[in-house]
C-alpha cells in the first residue's frame, strides 16, 4: 500500500515560492494501475518524483509498504529508489552505446537480483533485436526496452512519465498492455499523463488541478488497453 497524506511541496524560486502540491491525499493498493491525470502545471510530475524518492515532501506523509520516505537519510533513500521502484520516461533514456540486451543488464546487475536479461527482452517481444543499439530501433522498441529494464529490477513500484508521449496510438496501446501485465505480476504502476482516454485503463484515476486533488474515481471495470480510443 502506498499512502500520500496531506503531501505538500514548495519550490523556491529566487524570492519566489511555487506551491507546486497543495495537501494532496490519495492512496495506490498493491498491484494495481493508478493514473494521475492533470494539465500542465498541475503537479504530475511532482508526485511522480515524490513517490520515486527523488525528491523530498515539505510537509505531509509519502509513505511505501510502512516506510515513512520522509524519514529515510540520503543514502536509504538511494538504495529505495535503486531496490524499489522502476522508472519509465517519456524519452526512453536508453544508454546509447550498450546494446538493447545491454541496457537491460545494467539495471539487473544494479539490484544483484541476478535476473536474466534475455527473459525481460523476450517478455516484450524483441529477442530479435537484443544485439541492436538504442540508434538502430524505433520508438515503440525502445520504450520496449525501457519497460524490459525496468521490470528487470522487479521493482516493486514502476513509475512512468508520459510513457507513450512519444508513440503512435498502435504502439502506445501495446506499451499500456505491458505495463497493465505488469500491475497483474503485483507490481503497482503508476502512470502520468496527459491524456484522459489512457485514463480509462486504470484502477484508480487521481486527477490533479493547479496541485490540488481535483477528484479520485475509481474505475470498476478498467479498459481493455487494446480499445481504448487514443
Ligand atoms: N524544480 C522546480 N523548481 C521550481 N518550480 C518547479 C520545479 N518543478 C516543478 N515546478 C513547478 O511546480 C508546478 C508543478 O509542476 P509539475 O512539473 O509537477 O507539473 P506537471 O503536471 O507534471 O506538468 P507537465 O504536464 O507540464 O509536465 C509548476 O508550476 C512548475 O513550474
């Protein structure tokens, strides 16, 4: 279970203070797929930061599986983001000179959970491709591969940034699968975006207005991400 409880965050600009998250509450149960949804601005991105460890609350509880990340020192909270959570960006952020196989590998050896590369890379469909360079794929494959180094760190909470921002609609509703198939072997997923219809795939949809929680709907027959109308 994950808790965010009256979260606050301020950046300070200069003279300036940006109320960036506004005592924000919401809760993300285990295995689920929770979206956060909200327009520029609205405070997305900082909560996936929060959650993700990297970066620190100025006021309220972000708290994983019973540990308060707000108490952790600097270097617990390293070790939480390299043993607990996955990322997945919207620009992939692939090591351009290790290989699609590569690239995965660096990931599993990072939590020394011995993982085979190769499984993840089968698991996404691009055994094919496993000796090709970030340059030598498309976007989709790519994303691919970032989900297959992602999920190499069994991690117990993947975090994603616009993971299809940059995809066509065919490919980005194969990137949701993977990442809905994800959530079913209990990891929690969370997803920001933009985009209302990719919304419609979610457990839980936590809709952020200027830092604020605008509303949380729970969605009790989530979208087969196959149909979702992008
Ligand atoms: N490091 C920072 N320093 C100062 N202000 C920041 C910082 N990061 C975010 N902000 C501000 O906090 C507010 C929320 O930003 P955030 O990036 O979380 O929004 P978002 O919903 O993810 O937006 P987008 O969809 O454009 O990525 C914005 O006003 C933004 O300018």
């Amino acid at each position: 279970m994950i808790k965010f409880q009256n979260v606050s965050k301020i950046y300070n600009l200069g003279e300036q203070e940006v109320l960036a998250l506004n005592d924000v509450s919401f809760e993300i149960e285990a295995g689920k797929v929770t979206v956060i949804l909200g327009p520029s601005g609205s405070g997305k991105s900082t909560t996936l930061n929060l959650l993700g460890g990297m970066d620190r609350a100025s006021r309220g509880i972000v708290e994983i599986n019973d540990t308060n990340l707000t108490e952790l020192s600097d270097h617990q909270l390293s070790e939480y983001r390299r043993k607990v959570v996955g990322f997945v960006f919207q620009f992939y952020n692939l090591i351009p000179n290790l290989t699609a196989l590569e690239n995965i590998g660096i990931a599993a050896n990072l939590t020394k959970n011995d993982a085979n590369s190769g499984k993840y890379l089968e698991a996404v469909d691009l055994t094919s491709r496993k000796n090709n360079f970030p340059s030598q794929l498309s976007g989709g494959e790519m994303q691919r591969v970032a989900i297959a180094r992602a999920l190499a760190k069994k991690p117990k909470l993947l975090l994603c940034d616009e993971p299809t921002g940059a995809l066509d609609s065919q490919t980005g509703r194969k990137i949701i699968q993977l990442l809905k198939d994800a959530s079913n072997q209990k990891t929690s997923v969370v997803l920001v975006t933009h985009n209302a219809a990719i919304a419609q795939i979610a457990d839980r949809v936590v809709h952020l207005h200027d830092g604020k929680i605008a509303k949380i709907v729970d969605n009790a027959a989530p979208m087969d991400p196959r149909k979702v109308a992008w």
